[in-house]
C-alpha cells in the first residue's frame, strides 16, 4: 500500500487529508471523529478577538444548491452540491477554547494526527495575541487573512494586497514560533504576491484559497436564499483553485509548503490538488455534508489512485503536472485546428 507521508514546513503527515476549519471542527468531539476517520491534521474552528465575530455565528444559515441552484436537502447529497452559507466563529471564552485545544491535541497525539489552532483576522495585534496564546497548547496555528465573510460582517477582516498580507504575517510572526499557516482569499487582484508576501515574511505554509461570495435569488419566493448574501464553494471551484495552487508552486519553487483547498470532493480531487503543486489539502464541504466519513473515503480512493498507479508514495505526483505546463507562448499550434462549434454554422 501507498505511503501517504507528506512533509508541511516543520512537521511530516501521516496524510495529506485534512479536516478544514469549519463548523464540524468547533467541538472537541467534532475533532475526535475526524482525527477517529483519519484526517492527518484537523484545523479548528476560526477564533478571532471580536465578540462580533462570534455573535456572527447566530445568523448563520447553510444550504445546499444542486447544478441548477435549487436547493437539495441535507440527505439527499450527492456530494457535488455547492455549500451555500453564511458562518461566524466559534462562541467561547479565549480559557474555554484553549482548553478545548489543548484536550483535543492531546487525543490526537495519541492517534498520529495534530490539531491546527486557527485565527480568523480582526485585527494584526489581536491575531497575534490568540497565535501565541494557541501555540502553548498546539503545534502549528492557521491565520485565515480572506474570510469572505470580512466583506460583509466588520468583525472579520478579508486582505487583498500584498502590503497588508506582509503587515499581519510580521506582526503574527513575532509573537510565535510554531509552524504558522496562512490562508489566503480567492478575491484578489494579487494572489501569488500575497502567497509571495506571507512567505517571503514568516508564513512557513501557504493555504488557499478561500471561498468567494456569492447570491442567490430562489425563483419560487423571490426572496435570496438564506435570506441575505454568503460564501460559496464546490465542485465548479476546483479548477480555480488548482488554477492558483499551481500558479504559486511554480511562483515560490519546489521546496515551499503548500495547502490546496476549496473544491476537493474526494480522493480524486485531492490527488488534482498535488498534482498541481499542493502538499496536502484541507476539506469543509465533503465534512459538513458527508461528516468525517467522507475523510475515510477520501484517503481510501487517494490510496487506490496511488496504487492503481503503482506509485509507492506521494512525492512524485506533488506538482508533476505544474511541470509539465507550458505556457501560452510555448505551445505549438493545434493542428489540425479543433473547431467543434463549426457543426452548428450553417
Ligand atoms: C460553513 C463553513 C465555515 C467555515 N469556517 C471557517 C473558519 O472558521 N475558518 C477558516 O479559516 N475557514 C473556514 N471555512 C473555510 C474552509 O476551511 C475551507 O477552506 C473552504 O470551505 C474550502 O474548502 P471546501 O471546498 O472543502 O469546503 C469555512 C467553510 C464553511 C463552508
């Protein structure tokens, strides 16, 4: 069988599945089960200093669209739904939810996984304060700087420059020294200099990228679902973000840690994320509609994939179709040209 091993900054991965912050992981029995399902690493829910931010989570709603945005009800997932949904952070006390971590990392010692303290960004000092304060009990911390949530909800701040990237992850750096990840939006007309600013500034990985927002007026009511704007995410994602993992492998070289996520469905998908230059991927969407036996599944078909392929470990596929890319102007003419539409010119 395949060894799925994979090296993220200062520490290996038993896998590169693991659990994404998100709802499911704002318990510690929500953790337990997927590190139990065999997620190598299990982000936490997003904390961040504001007591907003938090209250942000009682308006929270979530639904499920099908191809055609119609909604499709929580058990009849076929697993290539888009999650439609608004969210907030986690509603405890900064001693509560270290607490939580810290009994929740001890468990997942025991099993070879880790957990991931998380912080979505109010403000650069606030974040800082929580890494350090996470990285006593934890041993890797996670600053997501694009929530798409920060354009609509003030307690939540969404980066999209280069300049403030830098500014937040100097400030973060400072207080801690554990393996700190940075998250980065998809809504950016900077992305690779952001993913070039965290790393360039103390980021020793990069995770992107975050979910867009999105509306939806429901066609029977009239009235948007969920009764207001959201984040989006899916199947119809992936190509964008295989898109901006593999723009930034080849932008930060070979050696960089990366974390591909949004759009990862299964096995498959996340071998499309390391094929493109990711070192792991983070998954939300198969947990929240699939629970933690989607993480099961997930690294079962990464597996056969693996193995159907006769490759022995992971680090082959890691960026092998980046490689392989060429640019616009490095490809030769298609020839003879490929014209399928020319069917329907009368
Ligand atoms: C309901 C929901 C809540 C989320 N909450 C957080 C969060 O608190 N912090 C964070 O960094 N990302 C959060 N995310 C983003 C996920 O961690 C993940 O990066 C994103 O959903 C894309 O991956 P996916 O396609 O597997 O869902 C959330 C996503 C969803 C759907």
């Amino acid at each position: 069988m395949a060894d799925l091993s994979t090296r993220l900054a200062g520490f290996t991965l038993a896998n590169p599945v693991i659990a994404a912050s998100c709802e499911f992981t704002m318990t510690e029995e929500g953790i337990r089960q997927c590190v139990d399902a065999g997620a190598s690493a299990v982000v936490a829910k997003s904390v961040n200093e504001s007591p907003d931010a938090a209250k942000q989570l009682d308006i929270a709603d979530y639904t499920l669209l099908d191809a055609g945005l119609n909604p499709v009800t929580w058990d009849a997932t076929t697993g290539d739904e888009t999650l439609f949904s608004q969210s907030g952070l986690a509603q405890s006390t900064v001693d509560d939810w270290l607490a939580m971590l810290e009994s929740a990392q001890g468990y997942a010692r025991t099993q070879g996984s880790m957990v991931i303290g998380s912080v979505t960004v109010a403000g650069a000092e606030g974040a800082a304060n929580l890494a350090r304060l996470m990285a006593e009990v934890v041993p890797a911390v996670e600053i997501n700087v694009g929530a798409p949530h920060g354009r609509e909800a003030a307690a939540v701040s969404q980066l999209t420059g280069a300049d403030a990237v830098e500014h937040y992850v100097r400030t973060i750096r400072a207080a801690t020294g554990v393996p700190l990840i940075v998250k980065l939006p998809g809504q950016s007309g900077d992305i690779i200099g952001m993913a070039e600013a965290a790393a360039n500034h103390g980021a020793d990985v990069v995770a992107m990228i975050g979910r867009l927002n999105g509306f939806v007026p429901n066609l029977q009511t009239w009235q948007p679902e969920l009764r207001s704007w959201g984040a989006v995410g899916g199947p119809w994602m992936l190509p964008v973000s295989l898109y901006w993992v593999s723009k930034c492998r080849k932008a930060l070289g070979d050696r960089f840690p990366l974390i591909g996520t949004n759009g990862a469905r299964d096995g498959l998908d996340v071998a499309r994320f390391l094929l493109s230059g990711a070192n792991a991927v983070e998954l939300a969407t198969a947990l929240l509609t699939r629970g933690p036996e989607a993480i099961r599944t997930t690294i079962h078909d990464l597996t056969s994939y693996l193995d159907q392929h006769g490759m022995p470990a992971l680090g082959e596929l890691i960026g092998a179709s980046v490689r392989q890319a060429k640019t616009y102007g490095e490809l030769a003419p298609v020839d003879p040209p490929h014209r399928p539409w020319e069917q329907f010119l009368r």
